[in-house]
C-alpha cells in the first residue's frame, strides 16, 4: 500500500522543522510506502531552505511540486491533490505537527475499515501562550462515526486537516469546481462524507497549533455568522440541493442560537417524560 504525505507550508520558517522532523520520526510498517508531496507556497523566508536541509539523507521519496508564483492556500491544495498517486492521503500543514504512532494509526483503521472515506485523530491544541489543551471531538469509544448529515447540519467536526487520512481515490475524484469553494477542513469533510462515513479516531496523535492572528480569529462574531452562512450556501449549491435539508438546519442553528437551544432543551425534556 502506498501512502502519500503532503506537506502543506507557506512563510512557517519557526515552526517548519518540527513539522518535518515529526514526518521523518513516523515508522509505519514494512508493507506502508511513503512519499513526501512539498506543496510549499513560494515562501519569502527560509522555509523551504529547512525543509530541504532536514530531508537531506532522508530514504523517503520526496517531490518537491514547482511554483514560479505564489497560488494561494485553496490551489495550493489542489495542485498537492493532483499529485497523489497513493492509495491513502495524509495531510501536515506546516505549523503543525504529529506525534509517535500517527501514520501507522490511521492505516490500520482505513485498510481495516473499508467503509469509512477517510478518518481523523483527536488532536492537542497548542495555544498561542504555550498551553496544550485537548480537542473537543472526543468519542465514547475507541471511534467516533460522522456522517454528512451532522457535518453538514451540525456544523465540522474536523477542525484541523493535519489530524485526516484520506482515501486517495476520493482525493483524485475531487471535481474542478469543488476548488472555487472557500475549502478547508469543513468543506473537504463534507466531500468525503458523501461517499463514505468519516471515523474520528480516540488516540490524539497531532498537534494543532493555534494562531492568534489568522483572519478568523480577527473576526467579529457577526462577520463568523456571515462568513459561515455563505460557506453552507456555496457547499448546498455545490452538491446541487442534494443535503438542502441538513444545510438549512446548520444555517438555522447559525442565525438563531437562543432558539436552538430552547428547541433542544424541549426535545431533551421530553424525551425523558416519554422514554424516548
């Protein structure tokens, strides 16, 4: 089996080592062969002069793909995309970074469970003081099983796309059009979903490293509102009206959240008096 890694990074020089340095620490069994994709977006600092330097000596195949000018976040994906030939798709964006046993965690689970489209681990959050905190998408049991139903009526239940694994043969049927969608882990998610559950795995092995100065987190609460709502609209056109009813449930719960959690504190209530 073939595993493809891609290494997503632009302007990451503090943090781009331990990226590539916890690529290079994953030891995934005999029968998994390693790529490694560098999808690096023109960086003007010295990112792509450490990637190289770390990967010196490396016995992992690596491509670097070409760029004579920067393309932006969503084609950099696309052009990443198109350059995966394996059978499974691992994505490590460049500030972040994975832990012992990652690769091999999600290879196990895919190979063993062939109706899942893809699947994510738990993941530790390192905030921008330096604390670890871990995610909220914990699970029960040992998985947590998403289907296109709550990632689309819930809201994403990804949150970082350097905690996927996904099937490569999804990856390479992703349409032209998909890309003209503000895609990241939410819209990507709800992509593969459609062909196929997502399995969020319990063990946490990656590191999300929050950033106080990303776009989102300089927005005002009604600008996320917004911004969310248009997102929703573009990925119901997208798929052609086909999951309206769970996108307009999302939209509700976005415009209206008092009222959503009296609607669900009703449907608690009495669900208790009747049993149910």
């Amino acid at each position: 089996m073939e595993l493809d890694i891609i290494l997503i990074s632009y302007n990451q020089e503090a943090f781009i080592a331990r990226a590539v340095d916890s690529i290079l620490a994953q030891c995934p069994a005999d029968d998994v062969k390693l790529k490694l994709i560098v999808a690096d977006d023109v960086s003007t600092d010295a990112t792509l002069t450490i990637i190289k330097e770390h990967l010196a000596g490396s016995c992992v195949p690596v491509e670097f793909l070409p760029k004579e000018k920067n393309i932006g976040y969503i084609r950099n994906y696309q052009q990443a995309f198109a350059a995966c030939m394996g059978d499974y798709v691992a994505i490590l964006e460049g500030d972040d970074y994975w832990l012992e046993g990652h690769l091999q965690q999600h290879f196990d689970f895919l190979t063993a469970h062939r109706e899942y489209s893809m699947s994510m681990n738990r993941y530790f959050r390192l905030m921008p003081g330096g604390e670890f905190k871990e995610s909220g998408w914990g699970c029960a049991g040992e998985v947590r099983t998403v289907g296109i139903d709550e990632q689309l009526g819930s809201g994403n239940q990804l949150g970082n796309l350097s905690a996927c694994m996904f099937r490569g043969s999804l990856v390479r049927a992703i349409p032209d059009p998909f890309y003209d969608l503000n895609m990241a882990d939410w819209e990507l998610g709800a992509y593969m979903a459609q062909y196929g559950p997502i399995a969020i795995l319990r063990q946490q092995t990656s590191v999300y490293r929050i950033s106080d100065k990303g776009q989102w987190a300089g927005l005002t609460d009604g600008q996320k509102k917004s911004a969310l709502v248009a997102d929703l609209r573009a990925m119901d056109s997208f798929f052609g009206g086909k999951y309206h009813a769970f996108c307009r449930k999302y939209e509700f719960k976005i415009k209206h959240p008092k009222l959503q959690r009296i609607k669900h504190n009703c449907g608690v209530a009495l669900r208790r008096i009747f049993g149910k």
